[in-house]
C-alpha cells in the first residue's frame, strides 16, 4: 500500500486490475464535443421550468424559450421528483469532496507512491482517496461523509462542516503534506432508491426516465441513458430489456420518519467506519 499510495496508514487493500480513473468534467465535456453536428443543439444555462403534453408532442420551457419533441428523455437525475414523476420513492443525498492545490515537485517527492490511484474505503461511509496527476497537476482528492437532504439544498455552514473533516482526514493520511491546503470544495447530489432500483422506463407517453444511479453514475448513468436512448427510438435492445425487467424504487417512509431514520443510519455507519473515515 505504501508504494502505491506514499502512506503508511493503509494496512491493506483489494488491487483491482485494469480499472480507470476519469476526470468527470473532462468527460462531459469530451460527450459534448463528440455530440456536436448540425443535427444537434446543446443548451447550457437554461433550467426547464415546466414539461407538459401539448398535443402529439412534450413542451419543455425555459425562462427565455422552448424546446418541442415526441420524445423526451428525463436525465435530472433527483430533480425528476421535481417534474412529478417518483415522488416519495427517491433519496436525495449529498456528499462532498476537497480538492489540494496542485502539489510542488519537492512535495511529490516527499509524498512518494504513483501519481495515479484511487482508494475505495472497504467501509461504505469511509473515505475515498484520490491521487491524480496530469491536466492541473498533482493533487488529492478527499471525499466523505453522506447526508439526507429532501429538500435537495445544502447550506455553506455544512459544506464548512464536512471540509473540516476532510481536513482531519487527510491530515492522518498525509502527515508528510501537512503545509498543503485545500484549493477546492464542494458537493453534489447523489440519488439513491432504498432497494437499490434505478427509476427508469417509458413513465408517460413518450417520456423516458433515466435516472437514480445509486452513487454509481458513470457506469450505471451510462447505461441507464443508452437504454432509455433504445427505448425511445424503438429499437430495443440488452440494455433496456436489462433495466426494464428490475422492480422500481421502492416507496420511502414519511416525513419526517425518513429523514431521522436515513440521517440516523449514516450517522452510525460513520462512528463505525472508524479510521475508515
Ligand atoms: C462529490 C461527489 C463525488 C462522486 N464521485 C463519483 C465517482 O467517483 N464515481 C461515480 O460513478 N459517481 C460519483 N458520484 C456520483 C455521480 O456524480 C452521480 O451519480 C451522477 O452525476 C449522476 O448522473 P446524472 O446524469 O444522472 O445526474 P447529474 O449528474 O446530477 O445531472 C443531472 C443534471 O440535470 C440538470 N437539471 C436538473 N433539473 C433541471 C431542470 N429543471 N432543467 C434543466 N436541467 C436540469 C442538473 O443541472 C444536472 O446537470 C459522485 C458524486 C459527488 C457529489
């Protein structure tokens, strides 16, 4: 573990072989460059504030305009409770990370181990570490800590509360980069279903949902777009017949029954996460 990650802390790990290590924006944006042709219009900045029928077709509107079609894919990932569609069956978690300024070369030095890793915690509300090298230099990512938020907001004063854990963490990972701060913080939502469902299928005529990855967004996110991509041009295919056939997200107790009961279960799974934390 040390000459992988330059720290003594771990005591073992699970190699995984041939894995990959994306940067998420790079990717984005690498799927829009690649989307880019006359036949399609991206548009950024542009929230819709109502979907509805209007006759044979979907109308999306924006504050400034809209957008027509027979066919629409809803990819707003917990936002599609929002719309209407889910309602009570999606958990709406957050987590955050922090991100090191770019590390000096006597500071890689010091820190050792390869540029590239990243380690899962064996213990799910543990923390994930991440080593990454190349476009914005050397750095690490820290990431922990997981809340229930229905209200699908966070305030400032959280995102400051779980930076400093961040900070405790990897203080007892990196003692060697005590001088080295965090350049970057911030949070994302998470959509989760309590028996692990995606919310995907055909859930109005003409409306496809491909949403609630589970934490896992780039892999079953993917999938979850190609299938409802196959659904709604009507060829089919593995990956719709593979989503459609499992159960739904399961329905969640009511307020505030579930936000005590879920923020009371990270909570514990935390403490016994340990150093894992
Ligand atoms: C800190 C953090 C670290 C993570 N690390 C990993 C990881 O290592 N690996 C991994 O696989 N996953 C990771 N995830 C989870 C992953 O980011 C999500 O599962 C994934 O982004 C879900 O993809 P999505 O496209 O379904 O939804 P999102 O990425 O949430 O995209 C939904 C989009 O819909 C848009 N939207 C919402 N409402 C509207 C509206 N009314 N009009 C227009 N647009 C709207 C939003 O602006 C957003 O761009 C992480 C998440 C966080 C927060």
């Amino acid at each position: 573990m040390k000459e992988i990650t330059g720290t003594t802390y771990y005591q073992g790990g699970l190699y995984t072989p041939h894995a990959a290590m994306i940067q998420p924006a790079m990717f984005v944006r690498g799927v829009a460059g690649g989307l880019q042709s006359n036949r399609v219009s991206i548009f950024e900045q542009s929230p819709v504030t109502s979907l509805a029928r209007n006759g044979e077709t979907w109308r999306a509107k924006t504050i400034k305009g809209s957008v027509e079609a027979p066919r629409v894919i809803l990819a707003v990932n917990g936002h599609a409770e929002s719309f209407g569609y889910f309602e009570r069956r999606l958990m709406h978690v957050f987590t955050c990370a922090s991100m090191t300024r770019a590390l000096t070369v006597d500071e890689v030095a010091r820190l050792g181990g390869a540029p590239i890793w990243g380690a899962t915690p064996a213990d799910p509300m543990g923390t994930t570490v991440r080593r990454i090298s190349g476009v914005g230099g050397d750095r690490i990512v820290i990431l922990n800590r997981f809340t229930y938020d229905p209200s699908m907001e966070v305030s400032d004063g959280r995102i400051a509360s779980v930076g400093r854990d961040h900070d405790k963490a990897f203080t007892a990972r990196f003692p060697m980069l005590a001088s080295v701060e965090m350049a970057h913080r911030w949070g994302g939502r998470l959509c989760l279903s309590r028996n692990d469902a995606p919310a995907f299928g055909e859930v109005d005529e003409g409306l496809f949902a491909a949403v609630c990855q589970n934490g896992l967004g780039v892999a079953k996110g993917t999938l979850s777009g190609m299938a409802a991509a196959e659904l709604a041009s009507g060829v089919g295919g593995d990956a719709a017949a593979f989503l459609g056939a499992e159960a739904g997200p399961a329905k969640l107790p009511l307020e505030p029954f579930s936000y005590i009961g879920a923020n009371a279960f990270m909570r514990w799974g935390e403490m016994k996460a340990g150093r894992e934390l």
